[in-house]
C-alpha cells in the first residue's frame, strides 16, 4: 500500500536544492531497486554499479533489524551512518520504499530528515 503519491523524482530534487552538502538523493523499493532520485552533478561517485546494489541492500538489512523491535521502541524514523568520507541517512517511507540520501560527512543532516518528513507526512494526513 502506498502512503503517498508525492513524485519521488521532484522530493529527491528538492533534497538536493536544500542543501550543497547533499550528494545523492533517491527511493529504493523491497527488492533494493532505485525507483527515483540520483546522484548530485559535479560530485566524484564514490560507490557504482554493483556497490551501489550492496549499500542498499545493507540499508534494507539494517531497517528489517529494527522493525523487529518496533512494538518496543516504536518505528524506525530514520537512520543516520557517518563514515569517514560520506554520511548516509535512510527514512522510511513507507513498508515497500525508503528514501536514501547521502551527504557530505557533518552535514546538517537533522534539517534534511525534518524536510522529508514534512513531505511525507504532508501527504499521508
């Protein structure tokens, strides 16, 4: 079931107008497949191909982890890894899709969180 019908394209660029620290913006459905988004111009891609694939995959991984302990802590609002060369976030969108964005390490990144969920929680009211 989907929760919103925003165009995931027009949010992923916005994300990446919000902020220059923004390197990628995009949505991945359950089967890790990119359905939107892509990669800020100018900026060297760290990961392609089928590093890429695995990168998502992980990110898949690690919110299945948490979704089993959701009736105790409550769902996964998003996920921040900061690695030495590039900060990752997820945020769930809904069951089927995650919204992945990564940025430039100490990046603002709870301002870019707080605009996805507006967006998103815009639409499922």
């Amino acid at each position: 079931m989907k929760l919103m019908a925003t165009n995931y394209d027009d949010l992923s660029q916005q994300v990446l107008d919000l902020d220059s620290d923004v390197r990628f913006a995009g949505v991945a459905n359950s089967k890790g497949e990119l359905v939107a988004g892509g990669q800020r111009d100018n900026v060297e891609e760290m990961l392609s191909g089928d590093d890429v694939k695995m990168s998502i995959h992980y990110a898949l991984q690690k919110r299945e982890l948490y979704t089993n302990l959701a009736y105790k802590i409550g769902a996964e609002k998003s996920s921040i890894t900061e690695y030495g060369k590039v900060t990752l976030i997820t945020i769930p969108i809904n069951s089927n899709e995650l919204f992945l964005i990564s940025t430039q390490p100490r990046a603002d990144y709870l301002k870019i969180i707080d605009f996805v969920h507006s967006h998103i929680s815009e639409e499922s009211k």
